[in-house]
C-alpha cells in the first residue's frame, strides 16, 4: 500500500468479512434503447452498422482519415461531457481495495470448499451453486452500472463520483472474472462443459464493467500513479473515457444500445459456421484503415455461445479491441491504445499580445496537445490552460500540454504568469 494513503486494513478486514454477495439488489435488465440512437463510428466507417442508414452517424473529416476509427456516442444522444483530473480519492482507493479483498476472499473459500468437498455428485451441485451465485453477482454489477448513467445524466451524481464509481465498478468485476479463472484453475478437466460455457457467456456480460482508463482512474485515486486527466461522455445506454498518460492516449467505449439481447446470429452463415469469418469482415468494413495496416492480427475469438466476437489487433499508431454483437452486426465495446507522437493531427495557430498558441487537435474525445510561447522570442512560456470555462492544466516550463478534446464547441483560454491571455475556438466532430 502505497505510504501517501492511510493505513485502512482494519476496516478492510471488517468489510471483507462481510459475504461477498452484497450487493445493490438485481433489477429487470432488459435491451436498452433511447429515443436518439448514440451509435457513431467516426472517420468514414463503411457500411451503416444496421440495415438503416439514420443509426448511425459519420465523420468524414479527411485529415484524420489516416488512422483507426473509433466507436462513440453521435451528438444528439449525448447527456454528459465533462473533464476531470483524477487524483488521490481516499473514498475512491478504499472502494476499490474493498472490492479487491472481497474477490479473492470469496476465491480463497471457494477453492477450500470445493477442496473439502467429496463425490461427483456433491462437487457439480456445489459448482453450479457458486456459477448461479456469480450470475447473480453479475447482474447486479449490470444495474448498479445502469443505475449510475441515469443518477450521471439527470445531475444526481458529478463527474467525480462518477469516475469513482466507475472505478469501483471495475474492480469489482475484474474480482469476478478472476473467480472465473481460479474455479476453471481449480476443477480443471472436472468443470463440466455446460459450466464452462455459462462462464463464458457471463464473463461477455462483464465486458461492459471494465476497461483500462476505468483501472488508470482507480490507480490515481489510490495513489499507485500519478493524477490523470480524463474526458467523460455519457448517454442514456453509452460510455465513452478517454485519458493520456506519458506517451500514450487510451480510450474505452460501451454502447448498450449496440448490443441485442435476442435475435438470430446473423454472423453464423453456410460460409461461416461459427462466425468467427464473418466478424472478421464486419471489422475489415468497420475499421478499413487499421485492418489494411495491420501490424499483428487481426486475432478473433467467440465469446461462449454468445452472439459476442472479440476481434483484436495491432497498427502502426497503436492497438484497437473491438467486440462486435453477431445479432445487431455492431461493435458495443471497444478499447484503443495509440501512441501520441504518431496520431495524425490538424494543427491551428493563433497569435495575440506577443504569445503563439499552437493547437494540434485530432478529434472530440481525442488528444490534444497545446503549445505557448513568447511569439518575439520563440520561448516557451507557463500557462494556465481552460477549457471550456474549465481549467485543464498548465503548460508548465516546456510550454507544452497534452490534454483530451471535447465533444462539439471548443473553447480553449491560456493565460501566462505576466497575465496575457489568448483565446482559440472550433468545432470537433
């Protein structure tokens, strides 16, 4: 435990304690749906996701068509947007430790139960008690997550909250996957085969509760890394969290509303029995650039016996996961890593009482690195840098500022230590 956080085991014990199924009660979870479809795919993404061509939204802007294109939320379906610096949050470091201990206590006794179990019979009876109880665990996971957009949406719950909760969230779920993975360590040839694939068709559930920039936040708040900026868009069913930490941009999506509860698998063809062939040409038409550049894959995987394909590669600016729904044809979860000295970007000058403001900006939700400096004598200059109406960071020594993009309008304020200030304004798509 990092020595700038307060010693809570104590606390932690009691919690842990606690059975590990408490939980917000499970709600009806039924398909999401909104009156605005949130479904974009930015940078000239192919076909329409859906047989209608309204459902989903293109940017065509062909300066940033030399890179992969990404899944969000179109503009008329958003319902929050915000930044965030993210750092140390003891409330924030004590969810997650708690979420944590909770896991691996709750894999410690069922390893020790299933140990002392005897009998064939006695040890699949307990085995399908534990998946049924995880089930459950998952569900509520599902509409606590629910529950949060809303409370995020109307106003009840600020970026702040909701970025710790966020980050609650997915260590609470990467505790349950990992239960998954010691009950398959533990059972081994003995798991039998319809549990293995109920496993599988809840750790697809789980997909949603998790990702990189969520785990970036709880590891500031708890004060394992340094405090890390975050751009956060919401709709009524979607997530979009997108950071820049050193050298590298990490963004994550969900959209609910791209992923079907029932329907036929419309990846499973005569040509391709099992869809795997099918997802991979629905990915080449979503991500034409990434797929025709590809360093490494793209690497395909069925999700269970699931409508779920997760489909992952390798390009020159960095990574893209993508999983793709078989029965909606549409990506719902994305992850993309892409390293900040080669994202193409569109640069913007601007030059106003003897300081030089260079933006280099790729697309909302993208990165954004800022440049300030004395325009007489090419110095770098410190800076307080807003967005928005909201202070972002400063450009420090070097005169330089990586930062993230807003959706929309953009509004970018630097003002100097002596007190000058300059202004830039545009439009990101």
């Amino acid at each position: 435990m990092p020595p700038n956080r307060p010693v809570l085991l104590a606390v932690l014990a009691l919690l842990v304690a606690a059975p590990a199924t408490q939980a917000v009660a499970a709600g009806s979870l039924g398909t999401d749906s909104g009156p605005v479809p949130d479904r974009t795919l930015g940078f000239g993404a192919g076909p329409p996701l859906n047989a209608s061509a309204d459902a989903v939204t293109l940017s065509m802007d062909a300066a940033e068509q030399n890179t992969s294109n990404y899944l969000g939320i179109s503009d008329g379906a958003v319902e929050a947007a915000d930044h965030q610096r993210v750092g140390l949050n003891i409330g924030g470091a004590l969810q997650r430790d708690v979420a944590s201990l909770q896991g691996r206590y709750a894999s410690l006794t069922f390893e020790e139960r299933y140990e002392n179990t005897t009998g064939e019979r006695a040890r699949s009876r307990f085995l399908h008690e534990e998946v049924a109880r995880l089930g459950e665990r998952v569900q509520q996971l599902e509409f606590r997550r629910n529950r949060l957009i809303d409370d995020h949406n109307s106003g009840d719950v600020d970026t702040r909250e909701f970025l710790r909760e966020l980050a609650a969230l997915d260590a609470t779920a990467r505790a349950v996957a990992d239960q998954f993975a010691r009950i398959r360590s533990a059972t081994g040839l003995e798991l039998p085969s319809d549990l293995d694939t109920k496993m599988s068709n809840l750790e697809g559930d789980l997909l949603s509760l998790y990702g990189p920039v969520r785990a970036q936040v709880g590891a500031s708040m708890a004060g394992d890394r340094a405090p890390v900026p975050v751009y956060t868009v919401t709709s009524q069913t979607g997530i979009v969290l997108s950071s820049v930490e050193r050298s590298q941009y990490y963004r994550e999506a969900y959209l609910g509303q791209n992923r079907e509860q029932v329907g036929p698998n419309r990846f499973v063809t005569e040509d391709s029995p099992n869809g795997v062939g099918t997802a991979v040409r629905r990915m080449t038409e979503l991500y034409p650039w990434a797929s025709a550049n590809a360093h490494l894959g793209p690497d395909v995987q069925g999700i269970g016996n699931t409508s779920i394909y997760h489909v992952e590669l390798r390009h020159p600016h960095g990574s893209l996961g993508t999983y793709l729904d078989g029965r909606s044809e549409s990506p719902f979860r994305e992850f993309q890593t892409k390293s900040l000295e080669d994202v193409p970007w569109t640069a913007t000058t601007n030059e106003s009482e003897g300081v030089e403001l260079t933006v280099n900006r790729t697309h909302a939700t993208g990165p954004m690195h800022l440049t300030v400096t004395d325009n007489r004598t090419g110095d770098p200059l410190a800076a307080n840098v807003t967005i928005n109406g909201q202070r972002v960071g400063s450009t420090g020594n070097d005169g330089e500022l990586w930062t993230l993009t807003p959706k929309q309008a953009v509004r970018i304020e630097v003002t100097t230590s002596g007190g000058r200030t300059l202004r830039e304004r545009f439009f990101a798509k």
